[in-house]
C-alpha cells in the first residue's frame, strides 16, 4: 500500500473528512482493522486565508510547497490537497516535489464525464467560482461550469468561511443553498459540483434536484484507488 500525503487544515474541518473517507475506504477494500497509510501536514488555515485575501498567492504556494515536499521527505508516494480553492496553485506545488499530485478538478470532470454529463453548476469559495483556474480546467475536460449570480456567490462564500469551515451547519444555510442549487438546475446543471471541500457538510444528495458531484469523497475515493494498485497484485 502506498502512502498519501494530505496537505491539509485548509479547513481541518474538511481534512477529517478526508482522513475518514480515506480510512474507511481501505476498510471497506480489506476487513478487519485495516487502515490507510497516511502522512498528514496540517497548515495554519489563517496564514493561507490571510494570503487569499491579500491575493498573494506567490506567498500561499511557497507555504504549501514548503509542506509539500515535508511529505515527501517523510515518505509520502502521493500528494493531495485538500482543498479545492488552493488547486489555483497546484501547478507550482507540484513543481517543488516529484511525487504526483491529484488533481481534485481532473478527478471530479473523470466522475461528471461518466455520467455522460457536460454542463453542471459550480458551488465553491468566491476564488473558485470567480477566478479561471477551475472554469478552465473544466473545459480542457470537455465540461462547461455554471455558477451562482453574484449576490449568491457571496452567501455561498460567507456560509463557507463563517460557518462551515467553523464546524457550524444551520438549516438556514442549507436553505439558502437548496434556492441557488435549484436556480443552477433551472438555468440548465445536468449536476451540480460540491467545490469546497466543506459543503458535504451542509448538503447532500437528498437536498438537490440533480446528481451531486462531492469533490471530498471523489478526490480521496481516487487516492485510495492509487494507493492501493500494488496492494491488490
């Protein structure tokens, strides 16, 4: 089995998703009391969301670079971030190791495009929605993004950072987000892609009208796949 490297803490809230995914997944593939072989590096949230704001991204990418190449040396055979928004620099933190990095944009348009989809509606931070790292991403996949008006951005965004990333799940918020899911399913989302790796917090299948497309579970589900290809010879 091979060793994942978690950059994670962005938020830790979402990590722990990711360590669970990730363990129960081996589990479920082996019995008993098997569990992943993990290597975590948790950032200061604050430090990063400080350089978002700042829109110093030089600075957030040197950050996770830095701690990307502490999981190497530890022994780490794969890389995830564990976060949607930082995959705006995942080319650079790629470049600082030589270990491959999962992409969670690739792993999430491979999950879309098997269920013979290529529109679907994009919930995120504010940095994800707007900016075109992952709109373009998407269409190198064959896959064309619709996102939320801007006034709903913004209560997209505010529940992510003030809320969830918090461990704070209201049933206001869900609501809120239920409207602007169903306004994307309207305007034409075949599906609709959880990308903030809190969301799953707040909404699951059951609260959209459309298949959802969980980038957490997606992202680790496909890491423990790498991991384990020599595992099952």
């Amino acid at each position: 089995m091979k060793t994942i490297g978690l950059l994670g803490g962005m938020s830790w809230e979402s990590t722990a998703l990711y360590y669970k995914h990730i363990n129960e997944l081996v589990r479920d593939e082996f019995g008993g009391l098997h569990s992943a072989n993990v290597l975590l590096y948790s950032v200061n949230f604050e430090e990063i969301a400080a350089c978002q704001r700042a829109g110093d991204w030089a600075k957030a990418a040197s950050i996770l670079s830095e701690a990307a190449r502490s999981l190497q040396a530890g022994g780490a055979d794969l890389l995830l971030i564990c976060t949607n928004t930082m995959h705006k620099i995942a080319d650079e933190v790629q470049a600082a190791v030589s270990i491959p990095l999962l992409n969670i944009i690739d792993v999430t348009a491979e999950a879309i495009r098997a269920q013979g989809m290529s529109k679907v509606g994009l919930l995120g931070t504010n940095y994800t929605m707007s900016m075109p790292f992952y709109r373009e991403r998407m269409a190198e996949n064959g896959i064309e993004l619709l996102v939320p008006e801007e006034e709903q951005k913004s209560v997209v965004n505010a529940v992510i950072f003030d809320e969830l990333c918090q461990g704070v799940v209201k049933d206001t918020s869900r609501e809120q987000y239920q409207a602007i899911m169903n306004d994307l399913t309207e305007r034409g989302a075949q599906g609709l892609i959880l990308g903030c790796t809190e969301i799953t917090l707040l909404v699951q299948d059951q609260h959209a009208r459309v298949p959802l497309f969980d980038s957490t579970y997606l992202h680790a589900k496909r890491a423990v796949e790498l991991a384990l290809e020599k595992a099952r010879v």
